[in-house]
C-alpha cells in the first residue's frame, strides 16, 4: 500500500492542538517535561542559527556572483528590490493594522500560575554571534565569488549539505514537539486565547496582502510591456493554483514557464527568469515574515520602529535567497536576522514558525505568480537577448515544501 506522506503543516496543527487540549488536563510535573525538552531544543537552535547562516548564505552569494551578465545581475536587483518593497508594504500595512488588533484581545487578564520551569538546562554556547556569521558570510562568498576560489567553494558546498540534512533530519522532526511544548505552556499560563485570536487576525490581514502584492506586480509589468495588467495575472491563474496545491516553487516550475510564455516573454528569457527567480524571488515570504515578525514584537513588547525594521528587511531579502531546498528552510534562513536584529528568542522563533507555515501555500503562489511580472520586464529590458540560455543558479526545491 502507499504510504500517506504527513507533511509539517498537519504535524505542526497537531501539536498546537494538542497543546492547548493538554494543557487544560496536565499537571505542573507534566508539563515541566516538555518544558526541559525546549530549554534543550532551544540551546541547540540557539548553537546552530550562526552555522546555518555560514552554511547556506556563502555559497549563496558565491553562486550569485559567479554567474556573470548583465542579464543576471539586473534579474536578481529587480527580485531583491520587489522582495524588499512587498516587506516595507507588511510594515506599513502592519503598523497600521496590528497594534489595534493585539489590543482588541488583550492578554489583561491572565494569570500566570508558579513558575513553569526545567528540570535541568544544559549551555550550548554558540561558537560564534549572529552578525558575525553574517559577515563572514558576505566576505567568503564574494571573495569566491570575485576570485574563482574553487577549491573553497568546494568546501562550503559541502558544508552546505551539512548544515541543509541538520535542518531536515533534526530541527524538522524535533520542530512539532517543540511548538507543543510552546502552547502546552502558554496554555498552561493562560496566553493562548490571547496568541491564537491574534494570529487568525493576522492571517487574514496576510492572506490580503499578497493579493495586493500581486496586483501591483503586474500593473508595473503591464506598464512597462503596455498590457492589459489584470489580462496578464489571469493567464498566470494555472501557476498561482498549482502553488497553491503544492506548497513547492519547484513543482510550479513547468507552469510557470509555460503561462509565462503565453503571456508573450521569449523562450530564451522565461527559460532564465523563471528557473532563476524561483530560487531568489520571494517577495511573498519576505511579506509573510515581515508581518508575522511585527506581530511577534507587538505581543512581547520589542521595538519596532521603521528603522530596526527597514534593516532587517534589507537583510531578510538576502537571506531568502539562502533558504535550502528543505521543509521550512526559508523561515530557517531567517532566524538569523530575527535574532540578531529583532532579539528574538527561541521561544519567538518557534512562534514565528508556527505562523509562517499556517500561511506556506498562498507565501509560494505569490512568490511564484509574482515570477512571471519579473519576465515581462526582463523581456522588454532585453529584446536582444531573447535566445538566452538557461540560468546558471543551481536550483533546489522551494524554500518550504511542507
């Protein structure tokens, strides 16, 4: 017989709840087991974010800046660009919106019983900070980049395929139980009403978001190729739905390009964009991110000012061109600037999660629909080019293919 394949999404609904159910029914000493498990899951989290980071953004960068053209070059400006703007329209949309909404379902009236803490703790220092890792990042991987550092760019790969079977046979399984061990106590305190109303809120917010997104994506592209821009959209419905259904950018690929040509981008061109933005432009998941991360430091009382926000777009644009071809490598690629420039704990970062893959199919059909506005553009831009070949990124599944 087949085996029925249950992804994350449905593991990660499971265990927030159960942990709600069984946060009602456990006593104290129950729920300080899985209590202690989080403090380790979370210590371990902790010691891995600056690895994840040197793993996937240097050979990111290095195989970015390895492929030569100008062609390219623009392609991946105007997918960082569209990436950034759709998380300052998050910002600004949130700014306006959540604060209101966290208020609406405030948390005045929970009572928090003795403290829930670990039996034990055990310290996993991380070997280096955050921003560190970052740096280091950007530094060797433009230097391999610049300096056809083969042998080197040999060795990050690598490190790469460890650092992406960490994500998928470690933090991906242990994840569920991490979340359950998260509601079981926020439960247990009296949080949880206040949290899940929020999210719905947000949820719906987000799920209008990328609408928007799209509409203003293809009114720039229906401008600068003079078409009709919601003409153009339509004819990319196919793609947006299979995205939709499959969660997987990767999958959506044939679609993509065969919609992408209909609207009337050269082979040559839709056979390098839509390949190439499939990996860097995730202008969805940068939305999804922004607001969820918003949400997060309005229900936790962490700053949020343009700012800090405008910086930690600009490197979450980066770091989504980083995320690996694994079950929630996006959300992981950005752990980094969710600490380092947000503060943002473990238990946040579960939370984060949490929210960020309830929304994974309309993040991916926006990325991916979104895909075929870029190749309008690049058509126009680059008539004489349209025999291009095929783009030289090597491509992996979608950043979370639940």
């Amino acid at each position: 017989m087949k085996r029925v394949k249950f992804g994350l999404l449905p593991r990660i609904i499971v265990a927030i709840i159960l942990g709600v159910l069984l946060g009602n029914v456990l006593t104290l000493p129950w729920v300080r087991v899985f209590v202690t498990f989080n403090s380790l899951f979370s210590q371990l989290l902790g010691f891995l974010v600056p690895l994840i980071i040197i793993g996937l953004v240097t050979p990111a960068i290095a195989d970015i800046g390895s492929g030569a053209g100008k062609l390219l070059l623009v392609t991946v400006v105007i997918a960082y660009v569209d990436t950034v703007f759709a998380g300052l329209l998050s910002y600004g949309t949130g700014s306006w919106l959540f604060p209101d909404m966290v208020v609406s379902t405030s948390a005045e009236n929970v009572t928090k019983p003795e403290d829930i803490s670990p039996y034990f703790t055990v310290e996993i220092p991380a070997m280096v900070e955050v921003m560190s890792a970052l740096v280091f990042s950007f530094v060797v991987g433009l230097c391999i980049a610049n300096c056809r550092l083969a042998k080197l760019k040999g060795i990050f790969d690598e490190f790469q395929v460890v650092i992406s079977k960490t994500i998928e046979k470690v933090l991906i399984p242990l994840l569920p139980l991490y979340i359950f061990g998260i509601f079981l106590s926020m439960t247990m305190s009296g949080q949880v009403y206040h949290i899940l109303t929020v999210f719905a809120k947000i949820i719906c917010v987000i799920v209008v978001l990328h609408v928007v997104i799209l509409i203003y994506q293809f009114c720039i592209a229906g401008g600068i190729v003079k078409k009709n821009p919601f003409r153009l959209l339509w004819t990319m419905l196919p793609a947006y739905m299979t995205a939709l259904g499959t969660s997987s950018s990767a999958a959506t690929i044939p679609v993509t390009l065969r919609q992408t040509e209909k609207n009337g981008v050269s082979k040559g061109i839709a056979g390098f964009t839509i390949p190439l933005c499939a990996t860097i432009h995730m202008s969805g998941s940068a939305m999804k991110i922004t607001a969820c991360a918003l949400t997060i430091c309005l229900l936790n009382g962490l700053p949020h000012d343009l700012g800090l926000f405008l910086n930690f777009i600009l490197m979450l644009g980066i770091c989504m061109v980083a995320g690996p071809g694994v079950p929630g490598g996006a959300i992981m690629a950005a752990l980094g600037p969710l600490a380092s420039i947000l503060g943002f704990d473990a238990d946040a970062q579960a939370l984060m999660i949490a929210l960020y893959i309830a929304m994974d199919s309309f993040g991916t059909a926006c990325n991916v629909t979104g895909d075929g506005a870029i190749a309008l553009v690049i058509d126009k831009l680059f008539k004489g080019e349209r025999n291009g070949k095929a783009s030289p990124i090597p491509l992996g599944e979608d950043k979370l293919d639940a």
